[in-house]
C-alpha cells in the first residue's frame, strides 16, 4: 500500500457565508462543550478502545443529545471524542508520572524570590524512565505533565492525586467543527461541497491553464434557532498547491470548519480543505552513505554538515563545508518584540493593582471610585489587546522561520545526494534560567519555543512528502565534544587567547582538552558534525545487523576526521539550468525575502551562496525532487 500525507489548507469563507457559519460554530461549541462536560467523568473509558471513528465511542456513553440532527450530533461528537481520546492518553501519562511528584521536584523560597520549579530535577527524574520509552514524543508528554503538576503545587501547595484535580474541563474556547461523522460531501446532511479540477485552454490565446473551484452549502440554524439548508456559495478559489495535488489524484477528505479570532474581537469562519496525497517512494535504507546532521546553533540559527560513509576500515568523511544560516536581524526584531511584551505586561499589571487597590477601598472604607477608574480600565483593554497582536506577529515570524530552516536542511541534502537527515530534538530539553543579560535571555526563549514544536513538525511532513528521512538524535554531549577525538571539549567566548583563560557553557569557540588531538573551531559546527556521526553510527550499525539502533555520544567514540572551512573539496549537485544570482546587499549574502534579517555564511564562492539563496532556484529544485 502506498504511503499518504495527510496535508490542509485553510480557506477563508464568502463573506456572504460568514454569518450563517459563525452560527454554526457558536451552536456546535455549544454541544460539543455540553458533551465534554457530560463525559468528563468517563475519561478512563476512552483510553482503552481506539479503533473506529471517535463518534461511535461517544455515543454509547452519551445519555442526552443536542437535538440539532442526526449528522450533526455525530459531527459534534467526533469532535468531542477526539478531545476526549487526546486528555486519556495524558490521563495515562499522569498515571506514570504519579510516583515521581515529591517536593524535590520544587525550589523553596528564598528572600523575596517565590518558589518554582526545578527544571534539572524534572528531567532528571523523566529521563530516569528512557530506558523504557523508545518514543521521544512520549517523553515530551511526560516533561509536560509533570511540569503542569507542578504548577498546581505551586498554586495550592499540594500535588494532585488525581488528573481530574490538574486538569480542568477542556471546553471549546475557540469553535472547531469537524464533518468527519457525516456522510460525505455530496451526500452529507450537514454540509455539501463540489470541488471542480479541469485543465482548460483558451482557444483565441492557445494559452493553457488550470482551473479550480470550491462550492459550499451548510445546514445551519437561523437567528432563532431553526436549522435549514443555506444557498451555494459562490465559487472560492483554491491556492494553486491544491491544483498539483488534484492532479497527482489526492483523495479529499472530511473538511473542518473553524473560526479566528483576532486581537479586537472579531471572528472570522475559515474551512480547511484536507487532502490526503501521496508520498513520493523512500529509497531502502541500504542505499543510502551519507547523512546531513544539523545543530540548533548558539550564535546562528542552524548549522549543516555532511558524512559519507567510507569502504572497509577507513574513517568516515565529511563531504561538505560547514553552512550557517545566521538569524541575528531576525533575531534583533524578536528580542524588540519580547521587550515590548514584557513592558506591557508591567503597564497592565501596574493599572490592575491601581483598580484593585480603588475596589478595596471603595468596599471597605466607602471611599467614592476615582475620576480616572473608567481610563484605568480602558488601558488595561488596550493593553491586553496590544499584547495579543505582539504574540501573534511573534508566533507567525516562528512559524515562517520554521518552514524556511526545513526548506534549507532538505535544498541542501538534495544537493549533497542526501537522503537522511539528523538533528538535535531539542524537545526533551529546556534552558535554564533567564540567560546572562538581553542575548541570554532571548537564547532561552527562542530554545524553548520554535525549536519545541514548529521546526520539526514541518521537517517530518515535508521529508515525508519528498521521499526523504528524518531522524532525531540525543542532543546531550553534541555540544561539548571533539568531532575528532570525541573527548570532553570546553566552550570558550571566542578563539582569541585572550577569551581562553575561562570557559563558559554557552561559548561559541569549541576547543579539545586532549593535547594529542587540538581541535578548535565554531561549536556549532562541532555539533553538527557530532551529531551527522550520531546518524552515521545508526546508519553502519543497520547496513550489518539490519536493526534500528540509535546511539548517544557516551556509546563510544568512532573515527571522523573533520575537515577545514575552506579546503573541502565536495561538489553541490547544482541543476544545469541558469539562474540569476541575487545582488548583494552589503558584504552579506541574504535569504530572498529576508533582506537584513536571515544571512548565509560558508567558505565557498559568495556567487554561490548567491544563486542559493533565491528563491527561483529553491522552487525549481524542490520542485524537481
């Protein structure tokens, strides 16, 4: 059987639906809350039976219906049967983790400093259970709700013997309906929908096109309750990457429809058009001698390198100079952006305490409100709503910041005839503290967010569309290791002599402790090369035993010889066709589309890194893979 991706497109609707939409969700959110609330009890049943639709499971428990039609209710159980299958596999979860919640896991309180977590004695006390987990998701989840337990001792001083007493009621605060427990869009009774491909060609021009369209009709309640049938939508159009995938034959599946909520409270309906595609062949792991390893770098965002594979007893070598891809523009603007979250959130906080101390006031001594009550409260609004619209530009530069890191890492396997690809799964870790001035400070953040969630979600997906592997490795020791000796290295603030009286954990100079050996260079660089031997060893150890073995770097050392910046030899499979370079904006070569913000920086030719770096290229390469 041939394998699928499942992929979704968000449409946003006619603004001639909007209103009947949001209708529809606020009445669902309704159901689907009610249901939550009516099972919530039953949690334990729906960790042992998985199989079948989640609709199914909630209807032989559910004693009362929302009365809003057969389909409909199966819609709005699906829906509430997924949230309830989601929070029993972490119901499990607590149940693991149970033993482990003591007071160790807590930082008394010291002077005027609260108690807090202790994020080393957290993942000590998970990582005392990897030997049974060969799942690094499952070790997440563990991090995750031993943290939330956490924070219940903190608020009311005892741990929760039950997930019910760290666990709220998970109710629908955003309206999300799926149609998956309806009978398909051109006999379904909630939804209709008709989606047309055609390749057409005009016959006065000779010019040849694709055309594509969307038609939808809902069943919704009017404004006094009353469902019926709405009319057809006029056509929508369709992002041209769904014209590739109809053409490929993608099988539509189940839509969903949501809203969006922006800072100032309005909402929009938005439906995410799902098709599940095929994935292109992966080539037997027996063919494969190289891997590109990536580090999630300190003074760079990522930096590549790339092994081969030597015959016999020959050591392995590195077939690429080292990329760095440097996000210190980028970089700049995000720190800006967190200073001015942190400074709203004191100005909010400072207006708060004005309005609580004037209602303590007001109640206990009879004192009349301030004139200035009303602006007080209006600031804290506008405040909030400003914090909002700052997180959300945040989260999106992460999220646009993660496409492109993947679209790097697989341009630059397929130019090395690379088909695997390691990196550090930096999810099982966290950074401690809150860094050494404004720099350490946005280390941190940045580490503990893109790198946990967006950047690998979209690498998986997008190697798994293209035919290519991805796999995580252990990051601990990657960073403080020789490539070469594979001893102990110390981290050191720069390679000036000056800077290699006092090593510092978060160094950007790597330098080895083992005389015989000397090797200094970039830490980042170190990393990546460390962590490509990683998959080099999970790659040898299957073309003799045909196991899937993974290592860490105290399994032993093995035999790599890094090579230098600038005399590598390796040659980019670059296509045939030209391309225009990009014309250089000061004396660094940028990303397209990122001007002052996102930099390439290697040993070869600047023309090079130039052609590289557009987007032209990029599309035609990816395109041809």
């Amino acid at each position: 059987m041939a394998k699928t991706q499942t992929l979704s497109f968000p449409i946003r609707l006619p603004d001639a639906m909007q209103e009947e939409a949001l209708r529809l969700l606020d009445a669902s959110r309704t159901a689907i809350n009610g249901i939550l609330q009516a099972l919530w009890p039953d949690l334990d049943a729906f960790a042992t039976e998985r199989s079948g639709p989640a609709w199914k499971q909630v209807e032989r428990h559910l004693l009362t219906r929302s009365g809003h039609g057969s389909r409909q209710e199966r819609c709005e159980m699906e829906q509430a049967g997924r949230t309830l299958r989601a929070q029993a596999t972490r119901n499990q979860v607590f149940l693991a983790i149970l033993p482990l919640l003591t007071e160790g896991l807590i930082r008394p309180a010291d002077g005027k400093r609260p108690a807090k977590k202790d994020y080393r004695a957290i993942s000590e006390q998970v990582r005392a259970l990897r030997a049974d987990l060969d799942d690094p998701d499952a070790f997440i989840a563990m991090t995750n709700v031993l943290e939330q337990a956490c924070n219940v001792y903190l608020q009311t001083g005892t741990f929760p013997a039950t997930y019910e007493q760290m666990q709220r009621v998970p109710v629908q605060e955003v309206a999300q309906l799926t149609f998956a427990g309806d009978d398909g869009m051109t006999l379904g009774q909630t939804y209709r929908m008709r989606l047309i491909w055609e390749h057409c060609c005009d016959l006065a021009s000779r010019h040849e096109h694709t055309h594509a369209g969307l038609w939808l009709k809902l069943r919704t309640p009017d404004a006094s309750g009353t469902w019926a049938w709405g009319e057809w939508s006029q056509q929508i159009a369709l992002p041209e990457a769904v014209f590739a995938y109809l053409a490929e034959a993608a099988v539509t599946q189940a839509p969903t429809l949501r809203e969006i909520t922006s800072a100032d409270g309005s909402r929009v309906a938005v439906l995410d058009v799902i098709l599940e595609v095929p994935a292109v062949f992966v080539s037997p792991l027996e063919q494969e001698r190289r891997v590109l390893g990536w580090d999630w770098g300190v003074r760079s965002l990522i930096t590549v390198s790339v092994l081969e594979m030597s015959e016999g007893d020959e050591p392995s070598r590195q077939v690429s100079r080292p990329v760095f891809l440097d996000s210190g523009g980028l970089d700049g603007r995000q720190a800006r952006l967190r200073r001015e979250i942190d400074r709203l959130k004191a100005c909010k906080e400072r207006y708060a305490l004005l309005l609580k101390h004037a209602r303590q006031a007001n109640q206990e001594q009879h004192i009349p409100l301030p004139g200035h009550f009303a602006d007080w409260q209006a600031k804290i609004a506008a405040c909030e709503r400003r914090i909002q619209t700052c997180w959300k530009k945040y989260e999106r530069r992460n999220r646009e910041l993660a496409h492109l890191a993947s679209n790097l890492l697989i341009l630059l396997a397929l130019l090395s005839d690379c088909r695997l690809i390691c990196g550090e799964n930096l999810s099982t870790l966290k950074s401690q503290g809150r860094g050494r001035g404004v720099r350490g400070r946005f280390r941190n953040w940045r580490n503990n967010t893109t790198v946990r969630g967006e950047l690998w979600r979209v690498l998986r997906y997008k190697c798994h569309l293209l035919g290519m592997r991805a796999r995580q490795v252990e990051p601990r020791g990657t960073t403080h290791t020789c490539p070469r000796c594979h001893q102990p290295a110390k981290t050191y603030a720069s390679s000036a002599p000056a800077d290699r009286n006092k090593a510092i954990d978060w160094g950007a100079w790597l330098c080895c402790s083992n005389p015989a050996c000397g090797w200094n260079g970039a830490r980042d660089y170190a990393a990546s090369l460390n962590i490509a031997w990683l998959g080099l060893a999970f790659l040898t150890t299957y073309h003799q035993t045909k196991r899937y073995v993974s290592y860490r770097m105290t399994d032993g050392a093995s035999s790599v010889k890094p090579a230098l910046y600038s005399r590598v030899g390796a040659t980019l499979l670059l296509p045939s066709q030209r391309f225009t370079p990009r014309s250089s904006e000061g004396k660094h070569i940028y990303y397209a589309g990122w001007s002052f913000s996102l930099a390439l920086r290697t040993s070869r030719p600047k023309t090079m890194m130039a052609v590289l770096s557009t987007s032209s290229f990029r599309k035609h390469l990816l395109k041809s893979a």
